[in-house]
C-alpha cells in the first residue's frame, strides 16, 4: 500500500514540474512594469533630434502666392525632379560630409548641428528675398528603425514623425514573441561616424529615462532569444520529450496496475 501511494506521489511530483516548466517562461515575458505605482512623469526632458552629416532632408516651401513658388518648382524640374516633389530632388537634401545642404537660388545652406525648426527659420529668412511671406517645413526622409529578431514582424519601419519610443517601434513590430529576451534589448546607434552599442531593459521602469528610450533616425533594435526557445525548434516543450515521457508514464501505469492487483 505504501508503494502504490509512493507512486502517486512520485506522479503528481513529476506532472506539477513539467508544467511549471512550460508556463513559467512564458508567464513571466508577459510581466512588465509589474512595481509600478500610480502617478505621473514629467515630460519635459523629451530629446530634440540634431541634424547630422549623411542625413536626408525633405523640405517644401509654400506662399499665399503661388507664382512665387512656381519659380521653385521650375528650378526643380530643371535638376529633374517631379514638380510635386519637395524642393530639391525627390529623395529630398542629403547633408554632405562637410555638413551643408544645397538649394536652388540659395547654394550650400548650413545644416549639421541644427535643429529642424532652426533650419527652417534660416532657410525661410533666406528666401526673404524671393518669396516674402515663405512658408518652410523640414523633415527628416530617413526616420527609419529596423527591429529584429524576437519580435513578430521584423522588418525596417519608416516613421512619419520625429520621436518614436522603442516600445512604440516594438508595437510596430507586433510585439515580442513568447520566446523574447526582454530585459536586455540591443540599441544600435550610429551616428557622425560613431557606432553605439546599449542594451536596456523594457521590463524596468527606469526605462523611460533611458536615453535609447526615444530613437535616432537608424537606429537598430535587436532582441535576442531566450535560451528556452532552443527547446523549441522542434514543436513545444511536450512534444520534444514526448519519446522519453511516453515510455515513463507507460511504466508507471503499468507499475500502478500490478500494484492494485496483488
């Protein structure tokens, strides 16, 4: 008798492991942010972007008058772009090595280590001459992030605008998979001629005040597998150890019955 509830024992042991094996990974990656208490954060350290060399810039100019713009337009289709293009060619103003962009009736124009609105208010002050009442937008062409590895839809991102968090560009991504590394998230960050390497971790509050927490124009985000996942490559963790649980449990049945028996 004691034998037969020894067994039980050495059952329900045996089945209560294997499922918190199985579980305990995932549940885990789904925590985030767990010590975090109501409240609020202040806003008002949010990074400006700086206009760096080998950047693209797209720039459009308007006026309440439109026959002032059409000279632009003309000087645009001269260099062979589309007249509904920004100004400049259609892939927009790349920043030269020397850290100059270079526009019709204007000629080079300062940009590296200016801020987007400091550039528009030069080259609006610039054109004075030519249309008075310029309106000028300035953005960046290539705000473009690259997520890969554990995330669901790896891919390079394009943003439309100019800050982007990563836990926005992972939203993008569709989010971590079951098997994500996330508390060591690899930033690569490339800028005047300088590579970055940093590693955060999105399960930590101190996150937000992470200077990799808002992006850079080509940044690349790498989350890395949990060791777990190498048990994976062949269907779940039942499935791979179905070849030694079978026998097992069979054996066990088996012992059980001939307890019951005697």
């Amino acid at each position: 008798m004691r034998y037969k509830y020894a067994i039980y024992y050495v059952m329900a042991f045996f089945v209560t492991a294997l499922f918190s094996s199985c579980g305990g990974v995932k549940y885990g990656q789904m925590l985030m942010f767990d010590t975090v208490e109501a409240g609020q954060m202040n806003l008002d350290s949010l990074p400006v972007l700086i206009i760096q060399t080998d950047d693209i810039l797209s720039i459009q100019v308007s006026s309440r008058n439109p026959q002032t713009v059409v000279a632009f337009q003309v000087m645009r289709e001269t260099a062979g772009a589309s007249s509904t293009a920004a100004l400049g060619t259609p892939e927009g103003y790349r920043v030269t090595e020397q850290g100059y962009i270079y526009m019709p009736f204007l000629g080079q124009v300062k940009a590296e280590g200016k801020t987007l609105q400091e550039l528009r208010e030069e080259i609006a002050n610039k054109l004075v001459d030519f249309i008075p009442d310029a309106s000028v937008q300035v953005r960046f062409v290539n705000f473009r992030v690259t997520l890969m590895g554990e995330v669901k839809q790896p891919n390079t991102y394009i943003i439309p605008n100019e800050r982007l968090t990563i836990l926005e560009a992972i939203g993008m991504a569709g989010d971590f998979t079951d098997y994500a590394r996330r508390n060591s998230v690899l930033v690569v960050r490339e800028r005047n001629g300088v590579r970055e390497f940093a590693r955060v971790n999105t399960q930590d509050p101190e996150l937000f005040n992470s200077p990799y927490f808002y992006l850079s124009p080509n940044d690349i985000v790498y989350v890395e597998p949990l060791k777990a996942k190498q048990y994976a490559t062949r269907g779940d963790f039942i499935d791979r150890y179905s070849v030694i649980l079978v026998p097992f449990i069979s054996a066990i049945t088996v012992l059980i019955i001939n307890t019951r028996t005697k």
